[in-house]
C-alpha cells in the first residue's frame, strides 16, 4: 500500500521529479477518470525515501499550463530551498526547471507538495511523501508504510469536481472540503498487514481543509510521534484523535489474530474508508524499537519574546475590517478583493515581515482564534512546543510543526528562531491562507 518508490537518479545525482497533467480514478472501479496534476504521472506523488543527515537533489520539471513550486514539509531546511513562490524562490514557469539541494537533518514522516496557488494545484494531486529513515531500521521494510489520506470532492459520477474551485463560498467558511476519502489515491484499499509482526504506519493528511477525526485504539495502535518528531515512548490514546491538514501521526501496531480490521473516520457516525487485513507469516518477528527523538533547539520560557497571533474574519466571524498594505479596507472591499481572514488584523502578506528575530531568540506566540471555524496553523523551517491550551499546560509539550486551533481557543506554542531566512506562517486550510491568512517572519 505504500506510494512507489519511482524517482529515477540522473548521472549528476539529482531525482528527476515533473508535474504533469494525468488521469485517475478516485471512486474506484464504479467511478469515472478524473483528470489531475500528478508528480511524475502517480497519485500520490512518488515516494522519497532517505536517511537522515543524507543530500537529498531534486531536479523539478513543471510540465503544467501555470508556474508552480515545490515545498518540503516540515524539513527544517536552508531557506533558498523551501519552495514557497515569491517569498524564497520565483515560481517555476511552464516547461521550466528548478534543482532542490538540501541536506534533511531530522528523521521522521514529512511531505512535498505544491506551494504556488496550493489552494487549487494540491486537491488536483499535487502531493507526495517525504520519509526520512532513523539511522537503524526498527521494523522490516513490508512493515513500515506509509499512508497518505486525502478528501476529494466527487460528483456523482465520482470525478473530482472542479467547477467551485476557488468558490468563495468554501474560502469564507470551513474551506473545501470533500465528500470522499482515499489512501494513496486508492478507493477503499485493503492494507496489508502480518499477524504477530511489529508495524509502523506513518499517516499523512494531505487533505485541502478536512480535518480527519481517527481511532488508533480500535485497531489496536499506539502513537510514537506527531508531524515528524518521535515520542520517548508509545502513548494509548482513548477515543478519537485529530490529524488536521499537513499534519501526520505516526503509529505502532501489532496484530494478534488473523483478518479484517476497519479503519474508520469518527466524524459523526463511524464510517470505515479502509480496511487493515492482517495475514499469517513465517518471518521472525523484530522486537519493538522505537526510533530516537531528533535534537531540535528547546525553547527558553524563561525569558521569550512574546507576540500575539490574532486569527480574525470568515463567515459569521463579525469582522467589519482589515488592513491591507497600510489601508484599511471595509466589509465590501474585503469581498471584492476574495479577502476573508487576518493575522493581527492584517489580511494577507505583507512587505514587512510580521517580526524580525536575531538567530537563537526563543519565539512564545499566543494564538487565538477569533472566528467561527478550525485553523491549521503551519511554521516554515521549524518545529515548536505546543506548551499550553485556554490557560491550561499541556502534561506533552508536544514538538509540531502545524498545530490546530479551534474556534475562540487560545494556543500557546514556544521555538528557538534558529534558522535564518524569510520563513511562512499561515493557515493550511489552503483557501484560508489564499483569501488572507499567511503572513512571515525573518530570522537573522
């Protein structure tokens, strides 16, 4: 079940990797063809697969009508190599290339995926997994798979629905969200697993704006790490788990009997959208090791710079207005420019970072959520402590690199400001972020 593992190496060593316009079923057999954007022509994209502290050069080829970038997820990565269009790289233009070079310091579950008009380029399929192996492999290769989870809007011929692309509707509200869900682009897949074997399962949600509602403990899984960064132990986790958009959870699991377990979503009432089917084996099983944790800069609460990270507008949300580029802009001009949501009362970016930090500040950000709706919020080039909720700290400080925010919940989440560069702040929900929620910062 695991995406291919197809990127070919050049004689210089570089990983050719194209986007390309491609056809897919989404519904399965019962389902039309949609037509997609796919890196080189699979959905999801091909599977990357290094070992941390490796080199890794990608030579990107955009074969599409529009310019499009590349960006890393969650790699804390040189700043030139980030992938984001007009902040750290020009977009790369039709039947243009652009070589990725860069070093990945962290093992763990990451992800690439589209980062110029994401809103529209990443629900065509423009997405695949990033896996950075621990320096020794705890779990036989069949047992460590990766699973990359995305919600389609279908119509009722199960053909992605493109007309309401960039509806304003979905902008101003939870986003676009879908009606059907895959696993490595496949329709109700069944997921193959050994009896009596350890397992890792590495979840990626590369969803547009559905946050998925899981259950690892009615499979029988624990939870070993979160957006890349490994636990010091397994955790049972009782009744249902959120993993928002960008986000990933990583689980262990070792099956006792034979047959179909369901992987359900909890939204509402349990619906089953794969199938774990567990098989007997003749191989020795390998004990439980689970990988280390990455060395990542601890946060100094003792003495931080503390900002403020106001989420404000969308429907319902009682915004009358925002500031763009120093102008204050009513009600109406907001609507007409597709403008519905502000950081700090400032919709959009701007030519001013929202701060500037000196290399090794500790960064405490206060987030609140003003509005009606769920946040994905996601830092570029580094990873942060979710240290408190509503006033309360957290007994797992937990190191993300997107934390969700409900609707009025404060957040407070702390980092070390460690690498230099021009770096994205904004919402995952990817229509969010393009009609006003994405600002920066700067680290010197």
């Amino acid at each position: 079940m695991s995406p291919a593992f197809a990127l070919a190496k050049t004689e210089e060593g570089f990983f050719d990797l194209a986007a390309v316009k491609g056809q897919a079923r989404l519904y399965g057999k019962d389902g039309g063809l949609s037509d997609l954007w796919l890196y080189n022509d699979r959905l999801p994209g091909p599977q990357i697969r290094v070992k941390r502290g490796e080199r890794v050069r990608v030579r990107f080829t955009n074969n599409l009508d529009e310019p499009t970038s590349v960006h890393w997820h969650g790699i804390r990565i040189d700043n030139a190599m980030d992938g984001v269009a007009g902040l750290t790289q020009p977009p790369v233009a039709p039947g243009e290339s652009f070589d990725y070079d860069f070093v990945v310091p962290d093992a763990g579950t990451f992800w690439y995926h589209a980062h110029n008009m994401s809103w529209n380029q990443v629900p065509r399929g423009l997405a695949g997994a990033l896996i950075v192996e621990d320096d020794e492999q705890s779990f036989h290769p069949e047992c460590d798979i990766t699973l990359i989870l995305n919600d389609w809007r279908l119509d009722e011929n199960g053909i992605l629905e493109t007309a309401s692309f960039g509806a304003m509707h979905d902008f101003a509200h939870a986003g676009r969200l879908g009606n059907w869900l895959t696993i490595n682009g496949a329709s109700m897949p069944d997921i193959a697993l050994k009896k009596d074997r350890w397992h890792r399962l590495r979840l990626i949600n590369a969803s547009t704006a559905r946050i998925l509602d899981l259950a690892p403990a009615r499979f029988g899984a624990q939870i070993v790490g979160l957006d890349g960064q490994a636990f010091d132990t397994a955790r049972e986790v009782e009744g249902t788990v959120q993993l928002a958009p960008a986000q990933r959870m990583d689980l262990v699991l070792r099956p006792q009997e034979t047959g179909k377990l369901p992987f359900e979503m909890m939204t509402g009432k349990p619906f089953t959208f794969a199938n774990f089917v567990v098989s007997e084996t003749e191989s020795e099983d390998l004990p439980l090791v689970l990988p280390p944790p990455n060395r990542l800069p601890e946060p100094d609460l003792s003495s931080p710079w503390e900002l403020p990270l106001v989420m404000a507008g969308g429907a319902m949300g009682g915004m009358q207005s925002m500031m763009r580029h120093g102008v204050e802009m009513d009600m109406r001009q907001m609507m007409s420019e597709g403008l519905f949501w502000a950081f700090n009362g400032v919709a959009g970016m701007e030519d001013d970072p929202m701060f500037s930090a000196k290399r090794g500040d500790t960064i405490l950000l206060e987030s609140r959520n003003d509005t009606a709706f769920p946040h994905a919020i996601h830092l570029h080039g580094h990873h942060f402590r979710v240290i408190e909720r509503d006033g309360t700290k957290l007994e797992n400080p937990d190191w993300r690199d997107t934390f969700t925010s409900q609707p009025r919940e404060t957040v407070k989440i702390a980092f070390v400001a460690d690498n230099p560069g021009k770096w994205l702040i904004h919402c995952h929900m990817l229509g969010h972020a393009a009609s006003g929620m994405m600002t920066w910062f700067e680290v010197s």
